[in-house]
C-alpha cells in the first residue's frame, strides 16, 4: 500500500487548454489494462525534456531526444508493458516506426512525435500492437482524460499519480496539470519514471529546457526508492501558449517566478508520489542535511543515507540502530568532515550530538518515530549555511517479492 497517498480523483484534475488524451487496451503485455496513451498538442505548443542519465537508455530516449531538437512536438505516444531497452537497432527502428504511425494518422511529420516506453528491459517492443490500438486512442482523445493517462502509465505502481494547481502569472489564471509514475528502480539522474507535465502558460520555445531541467532538479532529481538508475526515464513540460498574458522569456522575471513556482509545487507531489508508493514502502522519509558548504555536498550525504540497505531495512523494521545513518554521514565522500561537529535528528529527536549519542537521548523515543509513516532525518554537519532535502522510502519483505517476481 503507498504511504498516505489517494488515489486521484478526475474532478480534481484540471485540463490544459491545447491538449487532449487518449487512452486504449493494447494487449502489449497483459490483456485488461490501459496500457498505450497519446497526448495530442495544438499548434505552438512549447516543449522540452530532461532525460535518464545512465548511459544505456532505451531507445525511445535516443528518439525523444532527436525530435525535440527538431521542434515544433505535437504528439506523445506512451506505452507500458515494454521498456524497448536493451533492444540494439532494432529497438530504433521500432521507436521510430512508432512515430511514423501516429504521424501517418494525425498527418504531421514522424519528428513531430516524442515516443516513450516502460516495462520489461530486452524484449521486442510489440509494434503491430501499437499500431493496431493507436486508432481506439485516437477515438478516446478528450481534455479531461488526465486519470485515465495516470492510469495507463503505470508498471508496478499501485496508485495512479496525477496533481493540478492554477496560479496567477502577468495577470491571467494558468493552470498545470501533471502526471508521472514510477515505483522502483527509483535515483536520481533521473528517477523507472515517466513525468508529464502541462500548462496554458505562455512560455517561450527558448526556454522550456532550462524550465524542464529546473523542475527536475528540483523535484524528481530529489527522490530515491532502490538506488538504480532506470533505462527509460523521462520528464516532458508542455507549455501550450492558450493564457491571456505576455509570454515568459525569463525564469527570474516576476511572471517567471510565479510559473516555476506553480509548476515546481506539482513536480514535487507527482515526485514525492512515486516515492510514497514505492515498491513496498511502508514509511515515507526526508532526509534533510543542514550545515553543509554548498547544497551538492548536502546532497551528496543525504543521497548516502537515502540509498543504504542498512538505513532503509532498519526503518522498516522500526529498529532504532541509528549508528548505520552516522556511518552513511560518514563514507558519502566528504574528506575534510568533522565528526565532532555531526548532529542527528529523527524529528523532534535529538539522538546525536558532536559527534556521538545524546546523553538525553533514549531509544524508547527513537523508535517511536520510526514507527511512524512519515518521518524525518535531520543531520547537521557544522560546515556552513547550505541545506537541502531528499525523499526516500523503507526497504520491506515486498520490495524483494515484487521484484523477484517481476517478470512472471
């Protein structure tokens, strides 16, 4: 069960104006199930991606990032079930021929087309099912179908992950609406995920990648579920240029601000999200690590607490043995640290200070934090002003059955 996270409701999430979905049954893996999306884009939609960063990614990565160099996206074309990873030329050649059929139906260019996929790694990815469900997507494609997309993402999620919120940007009300999903192989750069993220915002071609990469940096660059790296990550912003307001050019104007700001508060939940449901999580934790010289090297000692077994386990099992998280703080790499210096903090609990156990502290009161779903390490190294957070979850008995499984 995901950790204090609801399912969405349709009527929460707001449509974009200029872009409609759809959603069909293409038996790519399983029969049953929502599993081939398309997002259709009216003309002068601004588009831009970030994308995983591991050094073997899919072949719908390799496309995406070809066409957006290209410009002027009208089309997405998502498919769960097959990842298309692992997959040599062949996986290219169908990525692209995936693009050509929607292409051919929508009577655009095939560069036109951002293709995506997640699923099982190494396998052909089923083209002539693609094919054959694009037209009962198409039929499907409405603005208000956001769930339904949330829906037909999904792998190994157990609740769909969809957010909207409106702000006020040059004077006109924009809205944004997203959707992502992802619940195991979860870490940064990016994090398996998929992200999509909409707005009527005006916002200028020249600066949706530094807007995509913002937000990511922000929001799905900060979680963690099981330290892999996936093949296939991606995270798409679309602004489709339909508010009343002059376009933004500039993240650091005023209209700027208030776009990032809207737009980041959906980024995070839709992170935060994947993160709460992740495979087998019972506790939802923050690691936040203050004091450090610079905000990489807080991250660089939060990451080491949020992707060690023997911290995820222990929270799991609500076994205070909190000495693993002092010992992550001290093998993340940072060569000059003063350990003497090292505070620790689950919540209200002060358990370490200078460097070894609060005298005040007792156990009775670090495990019951631990039992509680969401929780929050605090660590301060007394170098400096910087800080920053990170988002993990626990390590459970079913995070090894779920992926043991996986295939079968």
């Amino acid at each position: 069960m995901a950790v204090n996270l609801s399912a969405p409701r349709a009527g929460d999430l707001r449509p974009v104006p200029g872009v409609t979905i759809g959603v069909a049954e293409a038996g790519i893996r399983k029969a049953n199930r929502k599993d081939l999306t398309v997002f259709l884009l009216e003309p002068g939609a601004s588009v831009g991606g970030v994308f995983t960063r591991n050094r073997f990614c899919a072949a719908p990565v390799q496309v995406c990032r070809e066409h957006l160099q290209q410009g002027d996206i009208r089309a997405f074309v998502v498919n769960t079930g097959n990842a298309n990873a692992g997959t040599g030329e062949e996986g290219l050649v169908r990525a692209r021929a995936t693009c050509i059929a929607l292409a051919r139906k929508l009577e655009i260019s095939p560069q036109q087309v951002l293709p995506f996929s997640t699923g099982v790694i190494m396998e052909p990815l089923p083209l002539d099912r693609i094919e054959a469900g694009l037209p009962a997507a198409l039929a499907d494609a409405k603005p208000d179908h956001w769930l339904r997309a949330a829906e037909g993402i999904m792998t190994t999620d157990t609740v769909a992950k969809a957010f909207s919120a409106t702000a006020r940007v040059g004077g006109a009300e924009i809205t944004v609406t997203g959707i992502s999903k992802g619940a195991g192989m979860i870490r940064p750069n990016m994090a398996t995920m998929l992200g999509f993220l909409a707005t009527d915002a005006c916002v200028a071609q020249s600066l949706m990648q530094q807007l995509a990469f913002e937000l990511a940096e922000s929001s799905f660059n900060r979680v963690t579920v099981d330290g892999d790296t996936s093949t296939n990550d991606s995270f798409i912003v679309v602004a489709t240029n339909k508010a009343q307001h002059a376009q933004v050019t500039r993240l650091d104007s005023d209209d700027g601000r208030a776009l990032l700001a809207a737009m980041r508060q959906v980024a995070q939940q839709l992170a935060q999200a994947i993160v709460r449901d992740g495979e087998g999580a019972t506790k939802f934790i923050a690691v936040r690590v203050e004091g450090g010289r610079d905000a990489q090297e807080c991250r660089q000692v939060a990451y080491a607490i949020a992707h060690s077994p023997l911290v995820k386990t222990a929270f799991f099992a609500s076994d205070p043995n909190l000495g693993r998280i002092l010992a992550a703080v001290g093998y993340a790499g940072i060569d000059d640290l003063d350990q003497t210096r090292i505070d620790l903090w689950l919540d209200d609990v002060h358990v370490a200070r200078s460097g070894g156990r609060n005298p005040a502290y007792r156990e009775e009161d670090g495990q019951r934090v631990m039992k509680q779903q969401e929780i929050t390490i605090r660590v301060g190294l007394g170098r400096g002003e910087a800080a920053d957070t990170v988002w993990t979850c626990d390590f459970s008995h079913e995070y090894v059955s779920i992926n043991a499984d996986y295939r079968s």
